[in-house]
C-alpha cells in the first residue's frame, strides 16, 4: 500500500516510536514487517511524506501480530486523522491556482472599481477576524485601481491561504483560468503586518499586464515593483520619502554585472526586479521629458488595460510596448526595450537621484525642489487630477 500525505512534525516523530516499539513487540517477525518513510521539511513546517507499507506475509506472523493489533490500528487512525487535514490544506499551497478548490469555498464579494473580487479562505486558523483581511484587501485593491483608472479586471478570484508564521509570506498572480491571486498570510499576523504589507497591491498589478514570455517576466516584475510603490503613494497610503528612500537604496541591485546579456537573456532575481523596475523609472521619465510632463508611463498602462490587456491575455512583448506607446504618444518604451533587452545597459543612478532632487543620508530622505528633474518627480507620485475619493 501506498499513501502521500502531509504529517505534522510530532506526528512523524510519533509514527517512528510506534515502529520501533511494534518491531520490538514483534521480535523476529518484525524484520518480515517494515515500513519505510522518506520525509523533507519544506518552508511551511509541515512534513509532507511518502509511507511505503511492505508487507512479507509468513507463518511465524502470526504468533505477534496479535501482541501489536492494537497499536497498529492506532497507528492507522492516527495517519487518517494527520492526512486529512494537512491534504486538505495542501490542494490551496500547489504549484498553480487550485481553481476547482476554490470554487467549492464559500467566498466573500468585494466590490472594486468597475468590478468585483471574490475573497476565498482556505482551510486553517488566522488570528485577525475575517473582517481585517477583507479591509486590507479592499485597501490594496483601492489604490491600483486609483493608478490604473479601474480594477484591471472586472471579476478576480482572491484566495488567502494561512500558513505558519506572521505576516504576508508570499503571492503569486494568475490568469489562465480567469484572473486570480494566491496570498499565503501568516496565521499569527497583526494589523501592523497587514498594513505594512505590499504584497497584495504587487499580485493585482500584475493582472494589469497581459501574460508574456518568459523571457519578459523582468516587465510584468519590475512593473510590479515600481507602480506598487507609486500607486500606494497615489492613495495616500505610503510617503514620497518612503518610496524614493527605496528606489536609492534598492535600485543598485537592478544593474547590471559580469557577463550580463541584457534583460531578456540575465534572468537572475536583481535583473527581474530591479532591473525591470529601472526600466519603467527610466521610461517613465523620458515619457514625460517628451511631453512636457503632461503623460507619464500611468497613462502608457492604462491604455494597456484599454486595449483588453489583462493577465488573462497572452500578448508579445512588442504587442504591450507598441499599445502603450501608442497611448503616451510617444515611442520611448519600445526605443527602451531595444536599448536594453539584449544590452548590459547602466544608467547612472546617482545622476539620475541627484536631477531628481533626491538625497539621503543617516537622517532620512531630502528632496529639492530646485532640481532640473523635480517637477516629474513630484508629477510621478501625484494622485492623478479628477480622481474620486477612496
């Protein structure tokens, strides 16, 4: 027989005893009864594990089997109970969106600009109310929709899966079934924790960008990145010298280094951030240089989502810059693109932070607004005109 199921630590540490002391029980008989177990320890704290019973059926079985019956019945009960729940758990923490498990949750409607998102929880404890989870998704879900204009898409699927820990641990954007995110949430998460947060507001931006090759996920990460930080500015949820302390201190780890090839061929975590988070910084800029600061790469992306590019779209990456370009009006993206997706390009940040009127040291952040650059810096970060109240 075979079985794979997740086991709590002390459950694995009980099977074990419960072996060795049904071995000893069983004298001899026992080398014709073994039970192997292979286990790993993942990030979840739960042991998930393959249990092998090989059974040798012979005469002299029969003498003990009698002595440890009962503990092997236990034992059994005791793999039921242990698999069942921790399974269960385990069909919402896969590779990909469990959406038929979803769909069999009860779910919770939030209503987002020009839409809906559908808010599942998973099976487990979570030490906040329902209540605080909905807010701090209905929050997040406020401020992209403030940068884009409207939710990206008009019905999502949210599912909160609760892990060991504090904190939001890990998210990750889906659309091949229909726009959807998975956000793994500490069970022992505070108020503070869900405020801090950026997580949430990074997975709903990536359902504004069409799906692209893998060779182009530094776009769909580096836009994510960059208008996370910008859009909860927008909403008046972070500070400019918060962001902008960031992007000085963060941003290095985009350059490129030895041996890189540009970035669609240095696949590595600072390029895919970072990196891509330069580009949009530096497009962003040379947008608005080019039309007297009156568009910016925010009118670019909403003239994505105009087009029908959602996550749920597979597009070229030519296809996304040449509609965004197209929307500004101007042709920088794709003249970027080209510039830097099979070149090592460096921009000099600290040129580019002191044109910005952008200064740090022990003391915090100081901007000047004397700057040649500092009105597109103020421009960046501005609560779009005409927008509602949140």
């Amino acid at each position: 027989m075979e079985m794979t199921c997740q086991w709590p630590a002390a459950t694995v540490i009980a099977g074990r005893l419960l072996q060795r002391w049904t071995a000893l029980l069983m004298g001899e008989a026992g080398a014709a009864y073994r039970c192997s177990v292979r286990a790993s320890f993942p990030f979840n704290a739960q042991v998930p594990f393959r249990v092998k019973w090989h059974t040798r059926w012979s005469a002299n079985l029969a003498e003990p089997l009698h002595k440890c019956s009962f503990l092997c019945l236990w034992l059994l009960a005791v793999i039921a109970a242990a698999c069942q729940p921790a399974s269960a758990q385990s069909v919402f923490t896969g590779e990909y969106m469990p959406y038929n498990a979803f769909d069999q949750l009860k779910t919770v409607p939030v209503k987002v600009q020009g839409g809906v998102l559908n808010v599942g929880f998973a099976p487990g404890d979570l030490a906040l109310p329902q209540q605080s989870f909905i807010a701090w998704i209905t929050k997040s879900a406020n401020a992209v929709s403030l940068y884009y204009g409207g939710f990206p898409v008009k019905s999502g699927r949210l599912l909160i899966v609760p892990v060991p820990g504090k904190g939001v641990r890990g998210g990750q954007a889906f659309g091949y079934r229909g726009a959807a995110i998975r956000l793994l949430v500490g069970r022992d998460s505070t108020e503070e924790d869900l405020i801090r947060d950026w997580k949430a507001v990074h997975e709903m931006v990536h359902l504004a960008l069409p799906d692209v090759d893998q060779s182009h996920f530094w776009l769909s990460e580096g836009l994510a990145v960059y208008i996370e930080s910008i859009a909860r500015v927008q909403a008046g949820d972070l500070t400019e010298e918060k962001i902008w302390g960031d992007f000085v201190r963060d941003m290095p780890q985009g350059l490129p280094g030895a041996g890189d090839r540009g970035l669609d061929f240095t696949p590595s975590w600072g390029r895919r951030y970072w990196g891509g988070a330069i580009f949009c910084l530096l497009a962003d800029i040379e947008i608005r240089k080019r039309t007297g600061n009156q568009i910016g790469l925010q009118q670019a992306l909403r003239g994505i989502l105009a087009a029908g590019g959602t996550q749920e779209e597979d597009w070229t990456i030519e296809q996304v810059l040449s509609v965004a370009d197209k929307a500004a009006g101007v042709n920088v993206l794709s003249e970027l693109y080209r510039t830097m997706h099979d070149n090592p390009s460096a921009p000099d940040l600290d040129a580019l932070w002191q044109d910005l009127g952008i200064s740090t040291s022990s003391g915090g952040v100081m901007f000047d607004n004397t700057a040649i650059l500092a009105p597109i810096r103020q421009a960046i970060t501005a609560r779009p005109a005409g927008a509602e109240p949140l």
